[in-house]
C-alpha cells in the first residue's frame, strides 16, 4: 500500500536528522547496558511519528475518511506526553498514567467505538455505560505496558511488531480495510526504525515513540473491535509492567527504585539476586544464566510473537463466530 511505503520511506530518510537533533538539543539517554556507557538520542519516536503523519497525508490524499485521522490524533496525544518527559525529564510517575488518559478524547468525543465487545464463553456482551471508561483506561495501561519493555536496543519495536502483524491478520480475514492500512503503516516505521535502534543502538524511540506507538496499539484494539485478542498479543507488556508495579510497592519514580532488575556482567545481562529488585520480563528471562542484551531483545521478540499467535487463534476459534 501507499501509506506503508510512504511512511516507510519517511523514517528511513529522517532518522538520521532525529539523530543529530537529539544531540544538538540534547534529547539523550545513557545506554546503561554497554560497558563504554554510550550516550545516545531519544529522538526515534519524532521519526516515527513524522512517517505516520506522511503516510496520513497521502491516505488522506486518496480517500475522504476522517477515521484515520481519529486512530492517529490518539497516537499523537501519547506521544506528546512522552516527548514531555524525554525533554524535560522525569514525569511524576502518578500524573503520567493520568494525563495519558487524555489520548482516548479523540475516540471518545467522536464516539468511534461499538460498546458490545466479543468475549470467549460469554458472547457479545453490552457494556454501554462502562465501555468508555475501559476506552479512557485502556490508554494508559496500554502506553506504559509498552513503555516498560523499551530497555533494551531494539526491545521495544521487536515486541511491537507481532501486535501489529496480529491485528493486520484478523483485520484481512474480517475484510476490514481501515485496520489492516492502520496496521500495516505502524509495522512500516517499526521496521523502518530497526537499522538505527537494533544493537548497538544509534537512537531510542524514547518515552515519545513506546507512548506513541502504545497508544496506536489501544486504537487499533477499540476501532478495530480486537479487545480480547489485543489483551492476549500484549500479554509480555502487560505482565512486565504488573509485576514491576507489584515488585515495587506501587507506581514509583525510577529514581526511588535503589536496585537495578539486571545486572551487566562481561558484557552480558543477568537477573540481579536483590530481592528489593523490580521483577521484570528481562530479569525474569536472564535468571540464572548469562544472555546477551541482542539476544535478550530477541527472546522478548519471540515471546511477543508466541502471545500474538495465541491472540489470532482466540479470535478465530472463540470470537470470530459471534461477529
């Protein structure tokens, strides 16, 4: 499609400039998991929001359909918040969440949403009163699940792109058009972003790219009417950040958490022995035995990629016959 290759061609082109920008006004994160401790730009998520607004332009260009405009402004709103942190620091780990419940007003104030969503065993349900708070809520869950994978180069995108190959699947097999464009667009930047964030790191996506991107993730689930299955394919995020909250004592400023969940040993990750340490995915995946940190966003990848399986499956045996 256009809008793929568009937005495709759009990140490859301006990565490069993010890079110098990011270090020119000084948008940079230390690269903890490198012995040299490389300083490196958040500048990626700007590129990848510049592809899907190119690639919304030329949709625009060819259809007269407001919805991708609503599906985007989401997006945009998460990674507003985000680019707040990356340029002013750390946001307080309690107004975060709730200013990110501000991405849902686009769906919300246009009522772009069917409140009777699909559950297995259950059937179509309605939920006409408490739909739009799951809407609201579903943001900042979904925003921060993907923020708390982003540790590793390239760890966020490698467990990004099952969500969207998933959602691409079942929006072909439904014949709905919108999702499968809004898909296949967000799977182009991803990809698009890969040479610059895969080990070793030229640029992050930084908190304006995971919020981005997490919060087209929450739109793709609502407008394309894949609750259960977006739940099953964000599996990985959602356990990580749960446990991490649950590990800590509640939702806590990085800054607050003395110990690190990972130690970086020879050059390699390993989980840390503190019991006062977050539980989180990596450590959980590095307990016992030493991993490389390419070979750790690997496995995360991999174990996305199991989750998204399992979420195509329940929508064809469990969902797709109450549609």
């Amino acid at each position: 499609m256009l809008e793929a290759l568009a937005s495709f061609l759009t990140v490859i082109a301006v990565t490069p400039l993010m890079i110098k920008l990011g270090r020119r006004v000084g948008i940079v994160g230390v690269d903890v998991h490198k012995s040299s401790k490389p300083v490196i730009p958040k500048t990626g998520g700007l590129a990848l929001i510049l592809g899907s607004l190119i690639a919304l332009l030329v949709h625009m260009l060819l259809n007269h359909d407001s919805l991708p405009l609503i599906f985007l402004s989401t997006g945009l709103i998460a990674g507003f918040i985000g680019f707040l942190e990356d340029f002013r620091g750390e946001m307080n780990p309690k107004l975060k969440p709730t200013l990110l419940l501000l991405a849902s007003i686009p769906i919300l104030v246009t009522g772009s949403y069917i409140p009777r969503p699909v559950i297995p065993f259950i059937g179509r349900t309605r939920l006409y009163k408490i739909y739009p708070i799951l809407v609201a809520l579903a943001y900042p869950v979904t925003c921060n699940a993907v923020n708390s994978v982003d540790v590793l180069n390239g760890s966020m995108i490698y467990t990004s792109i099952p969500f969207f190959a998933m959602s691409s699947i079942i929006a072909y097999y439904r014949g709905n058009s919108f999702i499968l464009t809004m898909s296949l667009i967000c799977i182009s930047i991803l990809v698009a972003l890969i040479p610059y964030n895969k080990y070793p790191a030229k640029i992050f996506p930084g908190n304006s790219g995971s919020l981005f991107i997490g919060g087209l993730m929450a739109s793709t689930a609502i407008l394309g009417r894949i609750e259960v299955a977006a739940i099953i394919a964000l599996l990985p995020q959602i356990m990580n950040e749960m446990h991490v909250i649950f590990s800590i004592g509640g939702i806590k400023s990085a800054k607050q958490v003395k110990s690190r969940p990972v130690k970086f040993v020879d050059g390699f990750l390993t989980a840390s022995k503190d019991r006062s340490a977050p539980i989180t995915l990596v450590r959980l995946l590095s307990a016992g035995a030493k991993v490389s940190e390419k070979n750790m966003a690997y496995m995360m990848g991999v174990l996305a990629a199991f989750t998204s399986v399992l979420a195509i499956l329940t929508d064809l045996l469990l969902v797709e016959a109450w549609i």
